[in-house]
C-alpha cells in the first residue's frame, strides 16, 4: 500500500527522513481493526517524529500519522479513529495510562491507504461531518476541548486568551471557546493572522506579546517560550494558563515569584480520551461548528504540507487524502 513514512531521523533537517513509497498492508490481529483511510491531518507530532522525538531508530520505518477517518473494512462503518492507545488491561483515563502511545509512535500511524488500531479505538462518524472534517478532531481538535472544558474553570462570559492563534490546537480553541460563549481574545504574529483570528472567531486580536485591555481568566498555551511570559502576565491574580505543547521551546523562564505571589495554576494538558472524542462530535453537530481546513492534498504532495506546518504558513488544518 502508499504510505509517508520516516526511515531516518534527522533533528536538524527532519523532511530529509520522509520518503513516499510502497508498505506492507496491515496484518489481521485479535482485537484490532482495519480502516481505510479517507482522510489524515497533518500535526506538529509529524514533525517531531521525524526529529526522532518520542521515537528511536530501531521502531523504523514508521508510518506516519495521527488522525484519520475512513471506513471499518470489517463493519463497512464510516468511523474516526481515536489515536491514543492504551496499554492492554488499562481502564479509565487513557491520557494518564504510563504505557499509552499516539498511533506512528509505537505503531504504524494513519498517513497511508490502511490503518489498523484497537478495535476500541474506533467510534462513528456523525454523517454530518465530511471525512476532511472529522480527520482534524482526533488530536489537534480533542486536546482544544479537553483543554478548555475538561482541564480549565471556565465558564460561558469568562475571558480566556489563545496564543499563537493559527496553529491546529490555537484556532481549535478559538472555535469551541467562541461556540460556548466565552470571551475569546487570540495572539498572532501578523496582521494577516491576527485578522484570521477574528474570521475563526476571536472577539479581539492583538500582536504577540501585546499588553491587554485586562486580564484574563484563563490562557491556552501551545507556544511555550515565545509566549511564556506573557501568558502568565495576562492573567488575573488566580487564573489559569492550560498548556498542552511548546512548539517554541520547553524551557521559558519559569517566574515562579509571579506563579506564587498571583497564585496562578499552571495545568497540563494531554490529548484526551475516547469518550470526550464523542462529546467534542456531539458539540459539533449540536452548534454547526466545523474545523477550518486550511488546504487539502493528495498523499504524494504530504512534504508541501509538512514544510507549511513546519514554517506556520497557516491557519487551521492541512488534510491529507491517501
């Protein structure tokens, strides 16, 4: 079968490791099913994964991908494939399991013809939703809902700040943010972006680093150090910055003085689980609300849409279509 695949690991220049060509279809396994895939979406985890983050050299070659939607080849059930695996025998929460992985980190991930995973870890897609739409909720749109409605306080008329505004997780939040009736305020680097902010739903927009109008109950971080602290400085004394990802770098400052003093929380936040997938599809189809797709491409053109990710020449989702 076509797939996009890492068969190196290079930190410094990770699409040299991606090669498009030809691998083995799926074997059958107890327990485990098989999709074809309609739709993947494009995540930072691609990116890492070709950096070798989250991944050693003797897992490959490993498929890439994390999302998809498709078809259950033993059902014919059109279904959306929930991407954390568990360890077997895990129950509860799978993003707290010690031994979960995302699909392409342990086993083969979503970016080709077939996919299979967990027989558990397959749900139905509403037919409201295109397979473009639902290939963009299993990451980047489930960690937005379990950051602002699982993880955080807020509540419909709080303020909550969203920075970076144009990345998958950022403009994400800003949709569910804006549909539950929060107050949405958005960061971006240009203007061009800062008014994208306002088409997904942002209230207001500012500049990266930009001092508000006042301070906000809540910030959802996916940046981190670029924006560190300014998240922690924009938010009221009590209030909470979610953050799930630091494209920018993980180590900021820490400002302890400001976290104590302010008594701020700093929340972690990790993907999410199979039943919050379910309620995030309920949200949508209950308010019309549907993932921004910022371009659709075949899998052959998959390194154009990496290098768009890579560089943040973009504004919600690529979509693949194997």
């Amino acid at each position: 079968m076509r797939a996009a695949y890492a068969s190196a690991l290079n930190p410094e220049s990770p699409l040299d490791g991606l090669v498009l060509g030809e691998r083995p279809e799926p074997e059958e396994r107890q327990g485990w099913t098989t999709v074809r895939v309609k739709a993947a979406s494009l995540n930072h985890h691609d990116l890492w994964t070709l950096r070798g983050v989250g991944i050693s050299g003797d897992r490959l070659p490993m498929i890439l991908g994390c999302d998809a939607a498709g078809v259950d080849t033993a059902t014919g059930d059109e279904v959306v494939v929930h991407s954390v695996i568990s360890a077997d025998g895990w129950s509860g929460d799978e993003t707290l399991d010690p031994g979960r992985s995302l699909l392409s980190e342990k086993h083969q991930g979503t970016m080709a013809e077939l996919v299979t995973v967990p027989s558990r870890n397959v749900l139905l897609k509403p037919a409201e939703l295109s397979f473009a739409e639902a290939a963009c909720l299993p990451t980047a749109w489930l960690t937005a809902y379990r950051m602002l409605f699982v993880n955080s306080h807020l509540r419909p008329g709080n303020t909550v700040l969203v920075q970076g505004a144009s990345g998958g997780v950022a403009s994400a939040c800003i949709g569910l943010a804006r549909a539950a009736g929060l107050r949405v305020w958005a960061t971006a680097r240009t203007e061009v972006k800062q008014a994208a902010a306002l088409e997904l739903g942002a209230h207001e927009s500012f500049a990266s680093g930009a001092r508000l109008p006042e301070r906000v109950d809540a910030v959802m971080e996916t940046v981190g150090a670029a924006t560190w602290s300014h998240s922690l400085k924009s938010l009221r004394p009590g209030g909470q910055v979610v953050i799930s990802g630091a494209t920018s770098g993980a180590v900021p400052p820490a400002e302890l003085n400001r976290i104590f003093f302010l008594q701020l929380q700093v929340i972690g936040s990790t993907m999410g689980t199979k039943a919050e997938l379910a309620d995030l599809m309920s949200f949508l189809r209950a308010t019309g609300l549907r993932p921004r797709i910022d371009r659709t491409l075949p899998l052959d053109r998959i390194a154009e849409g990496l290098t768009a990710m890579e560089s943040g020449s973009l504004i919600g989702k690529i979509v693949i279509e194997p």
